[in-house]
C-alpha cells in the first residue's frame, strides 16, 4: 500500500496524511498536522481484504468503503472537536492514536 503523503487543507490548518496498513488487518490512516512530519495522529480502521474472505459471496456481504480526502476532511474535523472536547487539542504534539468503529463513531485509544 502506498505511504505517499498527501496534503489537505480542514478549516484553517494544513494537514499531510498518508494511509498504510499493518499485519493485524486494519487499515492505518496517519495524519500529521501542518508542516509537522512526527507525532502523527494515526487512525485505525478495520479492513475487509476480499482475498481472505471464504464465505458465500451475496449482495451486501461485504461492504468496501474508500478512504477519500473528502472522508479524512471529515476524520480530521472528528478528532478536533474531540481533543477541544478534552481540552487537549492545542497540546496534541504527541503521537496519539484512533480508532473507527464500523459504525463510523471515532475513540481516542
């Protein structure tokens, strides 16, 4: 998977994000903030590799959803209402990870 970076622009920040995935089967979103290229906000998404899935193949079994700039412009809006929410967000030069429920919702783990 490529780990290109990618640059976004969300309310009034510049943001670099690339995606990767790692050996435990999710898909990893890193979004750094402006020209910032450590402490990364990564994200964790779960993945459906349709090459390991063995089951009866039926309309709707399985659902495959892109990660677009438009849905990392979304996450990106998620994470920051979430750390002002913890009074954290103008102190997140930390590395701090995420993940996304199948249900879209996003947790601070």
């Amino acid at each position: 998977m490529k780990k290109k970076l990618r640059k976004i622009h969300v309310g009034v920040e510049d943001f670099h994000w690339a995606i990767s995935n790692d050996k435990e089967g999710y898909v990893m979103l890193r979004i750094y903030r402006g020209k910032q290229k450590n402490h990364p906000w990564i994200v964790r998404f779960n993945c459906q590799d349709p090459w390991l899935y063995f089951g009866e193949w039926s309309p709707g079994t399985v659902a495959f959803t892109p990660i677009t700039p438009g849905k990392v412009s979304d996450i990106i809006e998620k994470i920051q209402i979430l750390l002002e929410q913890r009074g954290i967000y103008k102190l997140s030069t930390s590395e701090m990870n995420f993940h996304i429920s199948k249900e879209e919702e996003l947790f601070l783990i």
